[in-house]
C-alpha cells in the first residue's frame, strides 16, 4: 500500500513541499543503502532533495522485507547479495575494440596456467588429462551467437546472450576429445554461487542439467571440441564468470577464470518460455531494439514531443544497469524474475532511500545540476552514475522514464515511454481529485494538496504475472517518479494494466495509486457561510484523459488509452470507478453530489507562443429554455507541469446574460510584459474559471492549462554519413525572446553516431539568430537519430533531432572507440554566424 509523504508538487527531489534549498544543498545525504558499512561516504553532490522520514521506512528491516514479500524471509547470513558496488564498475569495459573480427582466443601454456588445477588440487598436470588449452565463445558482433540472440548492437567484445537459448562455442583440447572423457561446463555469478539458488550452474556435456541447462557435443575435430549450449529460461540475469572442468583417467583438470571469457545472460523476449515473452516481432523491435523513442510532454490541446537516445546499446550502459542491481543489494536469487527486478528498478532510477541514479528537482533552480528538460538521452546519465556512483543531478518524470526505459531494454524487458495526460496525484488515497474553493469560488491553495500534473510520465513493461490471478499478464506499469512510498521506499509497480482498467486496487503493487492518475473525478468542494464544504460539481472526463506512447514503427502517436480505462461515461467505466472509489479513504463521496446543470462551460486558448502576446477566451452556452444570468471569475496564474501553482497574476470579473439556447464568449487578453515576470518551467498557465447561475443556483467550474510554445532547433546533415568517417550537422536556432539568453549551452547525442557532448556556446541575444557546426564520426551503420537541445537560465525544453542513414565502411561491421566522450564536460564553440530577427 503507498502512503503519503507530502502533498501536492514541490521543487525538491520528490514533488512535495518546497524545502530550504541551501539546507538542503549543504546536507550530505546519511542513507547510503545496502552498503553503509564501507568506507565509501555518501557524496556531497547537489542534493536538493529532503531526507526521507524514516517512519515511513518500516524501522530497520532491509528493502527486500519491505518491497518483496518472497524475500522478507531472508537471513543475515544469506551471502546471496551484489557485490560491493563501490569497487571496480568498469569491469567488462576494457575497451571496445573494433567488431568487424572475431577476438582470438589466448592458447594456455599448460606450464604457466597458475589456476589450472588436478584433482588433487596440487597444479600438476599429468601425461593423459584433457586439458582446455582455450575457449573460443563466438562472442563477436559478426558471429552467429550475437545475431541469434539479437545482441549484435551491443558495442561490446564479450559474449551477450538471451535465455532459454542456444549458442555455440569451441574448446580448445590438449589433446583429441575420446568417449570416455567427462567435460562439464560451469557458470558462477555472486560473491557465494550456490546451485540451488541458480548462482552456480553446472552444465555436464552430453547429459541434461538442471533447470533447461544442458550441452550437446556437435563436432570433435582433432584438437577442437565444439558445443551447443541451452541455457534456461528462468536463468538469472547478469554477469557469469565461466570454467570448464574435465576428468579422464589421468585426473581432473579445471579451467581457471578468464575475464576475456566473462558472459552476460539477459531476459529473452524471443523464448516463448521466457516469462518475459513478446508474440509480436514489431513489438520486440520497437520495444526492445529502438534505440531511440518519442516522449510526450505538454497538454491535451497542446502536446509536445521530443526524441529520446535511449542507447540501451552503447558501450558501458549494460555494465550501468546491472550496477543498478548491486547498488540496491538485490539478491542474486532474484534476478531472474522481471517482477522483482524491474521493481528494484523503479526504485533506483530515483534518488530517495538508495542514493539511485537521479536526483529528482522540481524547484526551476539547477545552478548545481543539469536543468531536467535539457538532457536529450539516457547515455549521459548512466554513464556518469557507473564512473562516479554518484547520484546524477536533475531529473523530472519524462527523464526518470526515459532512463527507466533504456534499462529494462538493456536487461531485455519490453519497455515504452507512456505520456498520461492531466494525471492526477491522490494524496489521501481518497481516489478523487479534491479541490476547495471559498464562498466566491475562488481556490483555497492551502487546501488543495490533491495536485492534477499536466502530464505525467511513466513506463509499461510486458510480462506475465505468476504472482497474481490469472488475467493480469501483458502490461505492467513501473513509475521511477518518487510522488509516494510503497512499503516504505519510493518506487511503483509493476502494476498490471489490466487491474487499473477494471478499478481493482487491492491488486499489487500500487493500483490504487496509479487507477487515480488515470481515472479518478474531479470533485469541486465549496466552502458554505458554516464554514462546513459542500460538493457542488463533479467533473468526470478531467483525469486520465488521453494515455499515449509512440507507435510501432513509426514516429506517429499511438493513444492507448482504451487499455487504461473504458470509454468514458460508459456502464464500465463508471463500476470501475465507484468500485475503487469503495476501497478509498472516502467511501461514499458520491453520495452527497448535485446534479441538474444548464449552463455549459468551454475554454479556448489560442496556439500561444512564448514571447508573444495571446488571448485566452471562455464560451458559456445556454442549453434550458429560460434566460440566465451567470456571474463570472476568470483567475490566471502560472503553474508547474506537476500541478503546482503560483499566485494569481490577472483575473477578470464578469456577468453575462444568456437567452434561452444562446452562447456569448468572454475574452481575457494576456499581454507579454504581465505573464513573463512570473513564468515557471515548461512556461505553463492556469485559468480558474468559476461561476453562479443567478436564477437556479447552479454552480459553474472549470480549470483549464496551457502552454507557451517553444521553438524547434533546425539540424541539417551537411554530406554523407559513413562509419568511420568524419560527418558534420549544422544548427541552427532563432531567440524567440526580447531578451539576451545567457550562458546557453547545446547538447548533441545519438546512439552509433556520437557521444554525449557538451557544447558552451555563451550569450544569444534577442531575437537572434544563431548558426552552428559540428562533426561526428559514425560508429554502426543503419537509421539513427541524432539528438540537440539548448538550455539557458531565459528559455528551456528546446530540442531538435535529425535522422542520420549511415552507410557501412568500406570493410563491413562497426569501429567502437571511447574518443570524443565529451559527456563529462563541455568546450566552448564559437559561433559560424549570427544574424538578427
């Protein structure tokens, strides 16, 4: 069950109140996770975020008692926990070489092995034993492992598999391989692999292993033995170091660990044995190969869109992501199951009880960060997170998602980027919106902790569910966003799809939570001369109202909202509703709600564009047969994307009288100069509307949101584009502002093109245009979309993308190469022109 932390939207690493920022930013964080006890120091990085309550975290009981169930069992002398998180992170990143070849395997001089060992555990090797010499896994992009298992876009050397699969390799033997000889192969992952928790796998040649694992023989040639090698479906995930153990008549032999012989095992959407398993190829491509997406910001009216470099492929991501699950302390045992795993994800993507990857901040103020809207992929921060084990400052709910979504695709989870559009925050687990008013309908900000964001962003994810009734397999909901606890920690899900659409909220984890931001009413409460509140309008179509992800194979919109909830005002969706509304905190609220109205209510708002004046204009319609009267308050004020808003700067009073079928507009134009002193993030406002019918009392409310429309950075590719070869892109953006744009910096991304850079381009003055150029050298051949945004103190939530088809080298394959990482700091660029309105 989740519980509130704070109410409302805040401007701090959870959106909740707004805390002192210099307390905050000069208080290290005490909670260091799992691995308290090391030397290792919480860092002092930018940290705007509150401490968390510690009553809320369930005392001293571990993550896994409070978030897992199965787990809840577990011992202080279980030694099944990720290794120390804070030694080396860049294993399985020796460099990336280039892929066009297959690496070598190292022959073993059988005088010099140090580790290879006989039975009697003394090293010598005797005349007669078979001795593996060298193992050859098949591991290059080019071989037939990595393209069956649908890794070949991995820019790494070591072997990347998917379970429930089969892949080759070749041992290379001391001598010819007879019947008689007894080869077993043995995979071991953990500080303490044990076989019965499915960290040490033993796969005997010839014979079946345990749990799907088993090897087969399929050619013995001279000195060479090849094998074909299943793995199971239900194999934990990870990083396996691997041997090979043999016996003969003259002893036993044992293969000494190799890091070049290191092998990934990842969760496989292909096997249909696999919990995990897609039966839609277009499906796997786009959810689990797309290495770029679109993630929807903005309102209803007014959608935005911005690509996304998810790089779930680039080298160092994969070792990230699996960094993630030591950071957390997740048992090794429960790794193969994308429950709990993409669970633990949703908890350590944020910040709050973990020290995770991203400091959550929703104050407008990232002096000491990077400024959440101008991050144009997850590369970056991962990157930083693995380097450093630092939390990465700033993060808001589509980048909290986007990094979620690149790490379930690595770990080879069906994952989209999902934009709900005005979602609620329910901070009573009344499930309704409350919102108060006073006697002239004006809005008691003290007493709306309910808050409806813009938009909200999250993930769903595709697996079965074996932990809850049949019917609730498919799409899984995981929020990273930290907005409330569950079991004490700040994570969500996963959360079947199917439970929120029908309003069963005692389904795990966290229905209730997310069946509010979907499909919760809006409920009015006007304060009486008594000082008692009354229910005077309820609105049913204001929450959840359009669910959209990008669609398959194309960069078009996909609205999925008919898998969250029924068709509005329809016999279902009104059960599901009063159903989940029953399980809440205010059980019978429908029952006090009036009805009967004749006056509609419509707001328009024109395509406003910032720096420019708009008007805002409100349409009243007499629906009944006799004449009204209305008295109209129309309040304007700025507002976060999270709900959050600001005092009220503009409002206009009004009556208007209405013959019977007639309508009139009232109009409230907003001049630049009013609006730009008090504009917030994502350049966002609120109009409160409220009325009193005259003749029968009937009370009229409306909130309506919009936003000031930024421009679009232009990018042209000058040439063509060719792996290896150097290629420049060209920028170019127009100040759409009065006013000079200071310290603005670009960013330029693309996964098999170019690596995160940072680029100081100064000050762009008013309504200047300016004209850039920069070079890349692609690395994969294909479709890929390279990424640009701008930031600057005056103007954010500026970004361009341009599709880039590279053609192969001249050879075939990819150059891989750490050059050009330029995603720690940034240079200063000049500009190639400039030029005025």
């Amino acid at each position: 069950m989740r519980t509130g932390q704070v109410p409302g939207a805040s401007c701090s690493g959870f959106p909740g109140r707004i805390p002192d920022m210099n307390t905050m930013m000069d208080s290290p964080r005490s909670d260091v996770g799992r691995w308290g006890g090391n030397p290792w120091q919480p860092p002092a990085t930018p940290s705007p975020e509150p401490e968390p309550d510690r009553r809320s975290r369930g005392g001293s009981r571990s993550f896994w008692a409070r978030c897992c169930g199965c787990c809840s069992c577990r011992s202080g002398a279980d030694d099944d926990g990720g290794p120390d998180p804070h030694g080396d992170r860049s294993s399985g990143s020796r460099g990336r070489g280039s892929s066009s070849g297959r690496r070598r395997p190292r022959p073993r001089d059988s005088d010099s092995r140090g580790g290879g060992v006989n039975a009697a555990g003394d090293g010598t090797i005797r005349e007669g034993m078979l001795v593996v010499t060298g193992v050859d896994l098949l591991s290059s992009r080019s071989d037939e492992n990595r393209r069956e298992h649908h890794t070949d876009e991995f820019e790494y050397d070591e072997l990347i598999l998917r379970r429930g699969q089969a892949f080759h390799m070749v041992l290379f033997l001391s001598r010819p391989y007879e019947s008689s000889d007894s080869v077993t192969l043995e995979l071991h992952i953990g500080n303490n692999p044990e076989v019965g928790k499915g960290t040490h796998v033993i796969i005997p040649v010839g014979k079946r292993g345990s749990g799907g694992w088993k090897a087969q023989v399929t050619k013995s040639s001279g000195q060479n033995l090849n094998l074909r090698v299943h793995t199971s479906p239900n194999a934990i995930i990870g990083k396996f170091q691997f041997t090979v153990r043999t016996r003969s008549e003259a002893g036993e032999f044992l293969l000494p660990f190799d890091a070049h012989n290191e092998i990934y095992i990842l969760f496989n959407p292909w096997c249909p044995e696999d919990i995990v398993y897609v039966d839609h190829e277009d499906w796997r491509q786009e959810y689990v190969l797309n290495e770029s997406g679109r993630i929807y910001y903005g309102t209803e009216a007014q959608i935005g869109e911005r690509t996304w470099n998810y790089g779930q492929f680039d080298h160092g991501v994969l070792d990230a992501c699996l960094y993630i699950l030591d950071r957390r302390g997740m048992p090794y045992g429960g790794r193969g199951d994308p429950v709990s795993v993409s669970r633990v994800i949703s908890a350590m993507v944020n910040s709050l009880d973990d020290n995770g990857v991203l400091i959550g901040n929703w104050s407008g103020d990232y002096s000491r960060g990077t400024n959440p809207s101008a991050w144009v992929g997850s590369v970056e921060i991962l990157l930083s997170y693995l380097r450093t084990g630092y939390s990465v400052p700033y993060g808001q709910c589509w980048v909290f998602a986007g990094v979620t979504t690149t790490v379930l695709r690595c770990l080879g989870l069906a994952t989209r980027t999902v934009t709900n559009f005005n979602s609620a925050h329910d901070t009573d687990t009344s499930l309704t919106m409350d919102i108060y008013f006073d006697e002239n309908m004006k809005p008691l900000e003290h007493l709306n902790h309910d808050s409806v964001w813009n938009f909200h962003v999250w993930n769903d994810c595709w697996m079965k569910r074996p932990d809850l009734p049949s019917g609730f397999d498919g799409w899984q909901v995981v929020d990273a966003t930290p907005q409330e606890t569950s079991s004490g920690i700040f994570c969500c899900g996963p959360c079947s799809v199917e439970s929120i659409k029908n309003g069963l909220v005692y389904m795990k984890y966290d229905t209730p939570f997310i069946f509010a931001e979907v499909n919760s009413d809006k409920v009015y409460w006007q304060r009486q001369d008594d000082g008692s509140f009354k229910i005077v309008y309820v609105e049913e179509k204001a929450i959840g109202t359009l669910i959209i992800t990008k669609a398959i194979g194309s960069n078009m919109r996909d609205n999925i909202t008919h898998i969250y909830k029924h068709p509005e005002g329809s016999e279902a969706e009104r059960k599901a509703v009063e159903t989940a509304a029953a399980h809440g905190s205010k059980p019978n609220v429908y029952a006090t709600r009036d009805s009967a109205e004749d006056v509609a209510i419509q707001v328009e708002a024109q395509d406003a564009v910032m720096g420019q004046d708009l008007t805002i204009c409100v349409v009243l319609t007499n629906r009944g047969s006799s004449r009204r009267t209305v008295k109209l308050h129309l309040y304007l004020s700025v507002t976060f994307y999270t709900g959050v808003t600001g005092s009220v700067f503009k409002e206009s009073k009004k009556e208007v009288v209405l013959a019977p079928g007639a309508s009139d507009r009232v109009t409230m134009p907003v001049a630049y100069k009013e609006y730009q002193p008090h504009l917030v993030d994502q350049g966002s406002m609120l109009l409160n509307v409220s009325g009193h019918v005259k003749e029968n009392g009937q009370v009229l409310a409306k909130q309506h949101t919009f936003r000031l429309r930024t421009p679009d950075l232009s990018l042209t590719l000058l040439g063509a584009a060719v792996v290896g070869q150097e290629c420049e892109v060209q920028i170019v953006f127009k100040n759409p502002l009065p006013v000079t744009l200071t310290s603005v910096i670009f960013r330029l991304e693309g996964s098999g093109l170019q690596r995160p850079k940072i680029l100081n381009v100064g000050d762009i003055g008013g309504n200047e245009t300016v004209t850039l150029r920069q070079t890349f050298v692609p690395v994969r051949p294909g479709p890929r979309q390279l990424i640009a945004s701008l930031d600057s103190p005056q103007l954010s939530q500026v970004h361009g993308v341009i599709q880039v088809d590279v053609a192969p080298a001249s050879g075939g394959g990819g150059v891989f190469s750490d050059a050009g990482d330029n995603s720690r700091s940034g240079e200063t660029i000049p500009m190639a022109s400039r030029g005025g309105a």
